[in-house]
C-alpha cells in the first residue's frame, strides 16, 4: 500500500516529503500533550484487538515521524503489553533529524500502570537508551515497585488513583515539554477527563469494522471538550486529521 501522503488542509499540496509532514504537526511552545490514535470510519479503535491493524503504511509513516519531534513518549501499559512495544529507539534518520536540532538522540518512554504488571527484563527496559519512567500510585504492590525501580524512574502519581495532571506536570518539571501519548483508551479517557489534552492526531481508517471494539477514549465520566480541526491530511486508505484545544 502506497505511502504518499498529500495535505488537503490548510495548504493544499501533493506527495508531501518527511519535512512537509513534520511542518504540519508542529507542537506549539511551551508544555503541550499530544495524543495519537487510529480509528475506523464506525469508531472501531482496534482490529483483532490492535490498534496497529487498522493502520497501512502512510498510517506508519506518520506515527514514526511524530514520535521524532517528542521530547517523551507517554503509553499505558496495556498498550505496551498487547502492541509488543519494544525499546524506544528510533530509526537513524529520526537520529540524525534530533541531533541536528539539539534534541536527544531517542525521545524519553514514560509508563502508566496502577498495578506495575510490567516484566522488568523485558526489552523495554533492558534494551533501554535511556532510563524509563513509570508512573503509578502509592497503593502498588511493593515487589513489583522493588523490582521496577531497578531499571526505571517509579514515581508516584496518586494514591490509589492516577492522577493525569500530576504525570504531566512531573514530566515538564524534567523538561520534557512536548508530550507523545499512543494511548492506550482508558489513558485518553482519563487525560480528556482532567483537562490535559492540547491536542488530538487522528487517523482514520477508510473500513467499516463492526464487532465489538472499543473507543479511542474510556472513561465512566464524560467531560465535553472543543477542539479545533488544524490540518488535514490524505493517504490512498487514510486521513490524517489533527484537532488542538479550542481555548488556546
């Protein structure tokens, strides 16, 4: 499948280079927390169960080259368990482009799990360019935080619950400005219900998928927030569509 990406929206142009692309995703000055997700046409966040199957390879390109411009990459750790997440390095021209800029050569990983059912030997960790992150709370169990805290930074954010506002505020307190989540559902939900997202990149698959998948977002709370429609772009099977806060 084709990889060519043209911009419908706000300039219009064809056969977008990595460059191009990266201008249209931008993030703006200053802490800002990005969201990723891919979606179907009728909502379906996932196809047999993962995300990366509703996904072709403009999806792929345009995931990759996201993560290039982010300082963290903040995912829960059922996404990283069910999408085999593996270290987070990138590719050497996504290390080249960083260093030019005066960026680390790879972004930061940073982990949301309550419960830290995570494997400390896995390569996430062991294979690591640098240490990780993990975010929980105070309730966790104390072996597994014993065993975390080995090969990653373990930092409470809540008792017994997350709390969204404190992940983002420690990881600009670290200097990580420009936040990359990938999810998965129940981290969107929980950000949009604390006011923490700035901004949404949406994929949308051109299927129809039925079936019982979920939302992008999980929550038990609604919390209604504006956002504002920035750029458009299109691929033979997607569109990019990138939404930011309607408030700033």
């Amino acid at each position: 499948m084709s990889a060519e990406i043209d911009r419908l929206w706000p300039h219009p142009a064809t056969r977008l280079d990595d460059d191009s692309i990266l201008e249209s995703y931008v993030f703006r000055p200053g802490p800002w927390l990005r969201m990723n997700f891919v979606s179907s046409i009728d909502g379906a966040a996932t196809r047999d169960g993962l995300s990366g199957g509703l996904g072709g390879d403009a999806d792929t390109r345009v995931f990759e080259l996201l993560r290039r411009q982010a300082d963290v990459i903040l995912v829960g750790a059922g996404t990283v368990r069910d999408e085999g997440y593996g270290a987070m390095r990138l590719e050497q021209d996504a290390v080249t482009w960083r260093i030019t800029r005066g960026m680390t050569e790879h972004p930061s990983f940073a982990l949301i799990s309550g419960s830290l059912d995570l494997d400390p030997a896995s390569e996430v960790f062991t294979d690591a360019p640098s240490r990780p992150i993990v975010y929980t709370v105070a309730a966790a169990a104390p072996d597994r935080r014993a065993a975390l805290a080995a090969v990653a930074d373990v930092v409470d954010v809540g008792d017994e619950e997350l709390d969204p506002a404190m992940v983002r505020a420690d990881l600009v307190a670290r200097g990580l400005h420009r936040i990359h989540s990938e999810g998965g559902p129940g981290v969107f939900g929980a950000f949009i219900v604390a006011g923490a997202v700035d901004e949404v990149c949406l994929t949308l698959a051109s299927s129809l998928e039925a079936g019982g998948a979920g939302r992008i977002s999980h929550s038990s709370l609604a919390a209604p927030s504006d956002m504002d429609l920035a750029t458009v772009l299109r691929a033979v099977r997607e569109t990019f569509l990138r939404f930011t806060r309607a408030d700033v």
